[in-house]
C-alpha cells in the first residue's frame, strides 16, 4: 500500500475520531504480509500484519460455524495495544501488546 487516505477517510467517517486517525495520511512505506487458510468451513489466518513508520496493525484468529477465535494488535508510534477474542469475549492489553501478538496461534478449526 503506498497511499493510506482510503484507511483514514474510513476512520474519519466516525464520531469522536481521535486526531491521530487523521494524520495517519503523513505515513509512509507501509509494507505487509498475509496469511490465509480456508478449508473445510473453516477461514484461518496465521499471520497478517502490515507496518509502517507511525502505524502498525496485525490480525490472527480462526472463524468457522462454533468458533470466534483470535487477536488484533494495533500500534500508533510507540504505543500498542492487542484485543483478544475469544468464545465472544474480549480482552484487551496495553502491556507487552506486541509479545502477545506474536506469541498467540490461532487454533485449527473447531479444537
């Protein structure tokens, strides 16, 4: 991605956006990578992430009919933060967000 104003116009749609949703668009050399499973009515996605010099955001989880599964990390600067989801329930964690991130496998399917 080279250009992030579709991201921030998006986030800029949104009542009480934060001011550094839009100034996201001075970022830069976003780069990034994808990982993505489907079989058996099952959606798993091992590792996505894309980074930049301000912005960061990752996904990994795993979707099929009984199961939500999974963690989003997200990093503005120096600040991060993970939101795990799992049977529905969210917990989210501002310390060693990133660790938490990588550290997390999404389960195969219904396990």
């Amino acid at each position: 991605m080279t250009d992030s104003r579709p991201i921030v116009a998006l986030l800029g749609n949104r009542k009480g956006r934060p001011k550094w949703v839009m100034n996201m668009h001075l970022t830069e050399d976003i780069e990034g990578k994808m990982e993505l499973d489907m079989a058996n009515d099952h959606i798993i996605m091992p590792y996505a992430f894309w980074d930049s010099d301000n912005i960061g955001f990752g996904a990994k989880g795993v979707i099929d009919e009984t199961l939500h599964n999974g963690v989003v990390c997200a990093r503005y600067k120096k600040l991060d933060i993970v939101v795990k989801i799992a049977e529905g329930k969210k917990n989210i964690d501002l310390i060693r967000a990133r660790g938490k991130f990588d550290e997390y496998y999404p389960p195969r399917g219904s396990e």
